[in-house]
C-alpha cells in the first residue's frame, strides 16, 4: 500500500505517499478505503463525479477524503479508487467504490479528516492525515 500509519496517541495519524498531488490525493483515497475495510480487493462497481473548489490544496484533500467518508455513512457506497485532476483551487475526478454489506465489520471507524498536522508536501511526494476515529 502505499502509505505507512505513523505513532498517535489517540488518533489515526498516516503518510500517503505519491509522485504528484494527483496521486497523492488518488493514494488517500485508497488508504482511507484501506484502513476502513482492511481490504482494498473489492469490486468497484459505483463511480461518482467530483467537482471540489477551494482555496486550498488542504481544504480540497480534507473536502475529498470526508465526502468519502460521507458517502460511507449515508449510502454505505465505499469508495477505493480515485481518478484525480488538480488545476489551480478546482479538482475534478472519478471515485471508483463498491456498495458495502450490511454485516461489514469495520478495521477502523474513521469519523474525519481534520486538519490537525496536516501536511501536503508534492515535491517531497508525501502528505501526512490524522484521522479522528
């Protein structure tokens, strides 16, 4: 996978890496998904567009990974994969995801992305997340 879970003490804390932003922002998608399930060998079956401005690159990642997380908890739709394209403050992509089982037994139950220590850092290929769980 490409990210390593790094100490915390009450938290989630991880280190996404990625050759680009866009991939830095596909690969969160992926470790969010992966930390959720503990499995990223689903079928992605649903796709949903996403259109995010911001004035950030902070606020579009946290904006990204809680519409996930959004998605998780109000359609129960799981989305693993990502498509990314940043151009300026606007990201526009492809979520790729799987409808969950009513029985799943959640690995992690991620609640948010805050923005505690965040760190986005495209040129070293790295961005650093706590996850409130």
């Amino acid at each position: 996978m490409k990210y390593d879970i790094l100490d915390h003490t009450a938290d989630l804390k991880i280190k996404v890496y990625g050759n680009s932003l866009n991939s830095i922002f596909e690969n969160s998608v992926a470790a969010i998904s992966d930390l959720i399930t503990g499995s990223s060998s689903m079928e992605n079956t649903i796709k949903r567009k996403v259109e995010i401005t911001k004035q950030s690159v902070d606020d579009m990642l946290i904006q990204l990974l809680n519409d996930v997380i959004f998605y998780l908890e109000t359609e129960n739709v799981l989305f693993q994969r990502a498509e990314i394209n940043i151009s300026g403050n606007r990201l526009n992509g492809i979520l790729s995801g799987t409808k969950l089982p009513d029985n799943l037994c959640y690995s992690n139950a991620i609640k948010a992305v805050t923005y505690y220590n965040l760190e986005i850092s495209p040129e070293e290929g790295f961005a650093i997340l706590v996850l409130d769980v």
